[in-house]
C-alpha cells in the first residue's frame, strides 16, 4: 500500500504503509523498520532543471553529484485525492552506461528509500551507432520527448512506470537533466533498493494498481 500518509495525504485505499510500517501478516514483516524519505515542498517537483548542451552520442558520461524530485498522485477508488513530493541524492555509479544499452540514474534517500530513471541509448542517439574511428554520424537535435522508466520507494513500497515521456533538458559530460511524466504506474514490495530475501517468490511480481490512479512527475539533473 502507498506510503503517501507520512505527508498527510489521503488517497483512500491506497493509504497504509507510512513510514516503513508493514502489515504484520505480510511477508515482510520481518524486516525491521527504518526511516522513510519526508515530503518536501510540492513546488520543488514543479521545477525546472537547468538548461544545457544536448550530446546525442550517449557516452563518456560520469556524473557524482544531483538529485531526482518524484511527486506521486493518485486518486482513490472513494474519490479522494492526494499527493506528494519527494527528493532523493545522486548515488550508485558515476558512469550511467549500466547496463550498456540504457542509461540508469541512481538516486537515494534515507532508510531504503530511492528513486531512479532509465533511458535506451537508442532512443537518444536516434538508432545511430556511436562513433566509429573518426566518423560521427550524424542526428538531429533532440526537440522531442523520448521513452524512460521511472521508479521510485517510498516508506518500503516501489512504483513503477515503464511508460514514462523524458524530455531531455542536457545531456553532455558537464551536465544531464531532464523533466518526465509517467501516466500509470505499477506498485510492489520488491523494493530494489533493499531486496528482501524473506519476500516470496509470488509477492515480488509488480501488480497493476487496480483501485485508484497513481501518476509520477517530476525532474532529475546530476554533475560530474
């Protein structure tokens, strides 16, 4: 169940989790509580990153440093509708070419909370191979969004979306950034950024949210 109660949101029967907790009869009840990332002001999920030099080639890229701002909305199946926002630190690896097909950022936040951003090299270099020798081939520029997957823990539940719009703002050695917005999400409590052992096989499937519509928005950037 959705986390969102720790900022005071309601959304009907997605509402439950909230900071950590777990169902005592679940199968994960045997993880230990830990802190869950705070809400912050909805309005740093309305930002904007800064703008800079779109590369399209996708390589020699390591970035140490950035953030990722998710806000997760939803309407509950008794109408209510709630959201919050949320923001995590860069982490995990410098160079994002893991694995070689995709680019994936890595964010976290504290206990096992996290967010993260994926993206096909393809779809951002346009289908070309990367340089070859001395020939670059060439592509246009980037004026349109392209596909990512976006997912984000909150208060040990993982949302989900593999259908997310990117709109890439820079992306070069100096800087990437970009805002997205993902129209359905899934949810689960496999959570990647902690993986649970004690969690059947069954329970770890992602399962369609069914009772209410759950969106993610927001935007990341990150530095060398």
């Amino acid at each position: 169940m959705i986390a969102l109660a720790a900022a005071a949101v309601t959304l009907g029967p997605l509402t439950g989790c909230g900071s950590g907790d777990h169902d005592p009869d679940g199968p994960s009840s045997s993880r230990p509580a830990t802190a869950a990332v705070a809400p912050v002001d909805a309005a740093e999920c309305r930002e904007r990153p800064a703008g800079g030099r779109i590369d399209r080639a996708g390589h020699d890229l390591e970035f140490r440093s950035g953030s990722m701002h998710v806000a997760i909305a939803g309407t509950g199946a008794d109408g209510a509708a709630g959201s919050a926002c949320y923001g995590f630190t860069k982490w995990g690896n410098a160079d994002p070419s893991v694995p070689p097909d995709s680019l994936l950022f890595v964010f976290t936040g504290p206990g096992d909370d996290g967010a993260q951003l994926e993206l096909l090299v393809g779809d951002l270099t346009g289908g070309v191979l990367p340089p070859i020798g001395g020939v670059r081939p060439r592509v246009g520029p980037l004026d349109a969004p392209i596909d990512s997957s976006v997912g984000v823990t909150v208060g040990g539940t993982y949302y989900h979306s593999a259908t997310c719009q990117l709109t890439v703002t820079a992306m070069s050695s100096e800087r990437a950034a970009g805002t997205f917005t993902c129209s359905a999400a899934t949810r689960s409590h496999s959570n990647p950024f902690a993986p649970n052992e004690d969690i059947d096989e069954d329970s770890e499937t992602e399962t369609t949210v069914s009772d209410a519509s759950v969106t993610l928005s927001g935007w990341f950037e990150t530095t060398p």
